[in-house]
C-alpha cells in the first residue's frame, strides 16, 4: 500500500501538479523528473480525475517546461545565488536545476508536512513551513547574494492584497531580487474551470491583465519581460507555435511575469 495523505483546498491541488509531471516524465517526455515519478509511486490517491483534466495537465506542463527554461538561464547568470520557491507545493524544481548555493521551499504548515515525509530534504535545500503572507524573510540566512524568488501556481487563489503583501516581504528582506510569478488574466480567473482542482474545492479569485499591470500594484518592483505559457505549450503541440503570433490567445494564457526589485 502506498501512502494515504489527506488534504482539501489549495495544498490539495499539489498532488494534481505533481502526477500531470509523473505521468508526462513517464510518456511523451518533453519533460523529465524523475522526483515526480518517484513521489508518485508512493501515494495512495485516487488521481482519475487528474487524469481525465487535459486542460491542468498541459498548463501544469508548460509552465514547468517555461519556468525551468527561465531558472536555469537565470542561475547560469548569477552562480551561487539563493532561491526561494513560494507555495512550493510538491514542486522537484531543486532537483532539475542546478547552480544555486541555497533553495528554500516555503509553503503552508500542513503542505510542509506532507512533503517533509516525501521529500525529506536539508544541505543546500531548506524547508520553510509558513504562509506566503507571512514574515517569512527572517528564515532566510543569506545576505548580499543574488536571490531568485519563484511563486508558481498560487496568484490565482489570492487578493490583490495578498499578492502585495508577499511582495512587501520580498522587498524587505533583499536589497536585489528577481521575481518569477505565475498570474492568470482576469477573464480567465472568472470563467476557467479545471476539472480536478475543482474536485478539491479550491477556487481560482484573481487576475491581472499583464506584467505593467502588475507592476503598478507593487511598490519598487519593475516588470522586466513576460512569458505567456504558449512558449511551453509550443513544445508538446506544434500548433501553438502559430497561436502564439496572436495576441488575443497570448492575452488569455497564463503568464510568467518577471520582476526585478528596482
């Protein structure tokens, strides 16, 4: 038997994420993470209705495949530097990445649990058991070096509130940051419905139009560039190569916008 983990809500929605990588690192392979494969392999977990979600699927894929694309060119620039992965969830980033001297893996108390029995981790990787709301930036202990802050499939449950709060903690913590976040337009947030996070009772409440629009919440924070999640959509389907020329579908795909502390 494997093991039972019981969750609801938000933290649920991370054995979703982590299957859509296990099942696409054991097929098609445009991704590889073999963490996944091996999590997977301990659940005991009903996962039929992730398997009948095309649509989490490929979102959770091409935001992987974008977002480490992203990463590693990031560290390649900056050796040595510290990351910090907000609502990490079960998240293998750490384990496909390399070039960084310190990981931090935050997310709830509840989810920290299920992943400190999965994914029991320490060295160059930590583990930070807080809200992302929270103060958390005293649990960094590295000053003066690069940080690379990652918050992947979490704007979409919060407030406009909550997402500047989160930056404020960013930005009193560390003199230079870049920031990697994941936002969902506004349209989308309203009227998208994925099958097997709505079977966790999790409900998508924000969005926000683009990266300037973004910006213009935050207080000394500036957009640099964004990534729609065609990009990686491109890389399982050829036909978003051609989608991707449209502005109405980039418009409405969910985004990786990068932001630097200013």
């Amino acid at each position: 038997m494997g093991e039972r983990i019981r969750l609801s809500g938000v933290p649920e929605t991370m054995l979703q994420t982590v299957y859509a990588r296990a099942k696409e690192s054991r097929g098609h392979g445009t991704i590889h993470d073999a963490k996944a494969e091996e999590i997977i392999e301990k659940l005991d977990y009903d996962f039929s209705l992730a398997d009948k979600d095309a649509a989490m699927h490929s979102g959770v894929i091409a935001r992987t495949i974008v977002l480490d694309r992203l990463t590693k060119e990031w560290l390649a620039k900056h050796p040595g530097a510290v990351v910090v992965n907000i609502a990490c969830g079960l998240d293998t980033r750490c384990y496909r990445v390399s070039g960084y001297s310190h990981w931090y893996n935050l997310d709830l108390p509840e989810t920290m649990a299920v992943r400190e029995r999965l994914l029991p981790e320490n060295d160059a990787i930590s583990q930070i058991a807080m809200s992302a709301t929270d103060d958390w930036g005293g649990k960094i202990s590295e000053q003066n070096v690069p940080v690379l802050v990652v918050i992947e499939g979490l704007t979409m449950y919060l407030s406009t509130k909550d997402v500047q709060q989160i930056f404020a903690v960013i930005s009193r913590r560390f003199e230079k940051a870049t920031v990697f976040v994941e936002t969902m337009s506004p349209m989308m947030a309203r009227r998208f419905k994925e099958k097997s996070i709505e079977g966790t009772h999790a409900k998508f409440s924000w969005g926000v139009k683009n990266g300037e629009a973004l910006a213009a919440l935050l207080a000394g924070f500036q957009c640099r560039e964004e990534h729609s999640l065609i990009e990686g959509m491109a890389a399982f389907a050829p036909i978003y190569k051609l989608l991707d020329k449209l502005s109405i579908v980039r418009n409405i795909s969910n985004k990786i916008i990068v932001l630097e502390k200013m």
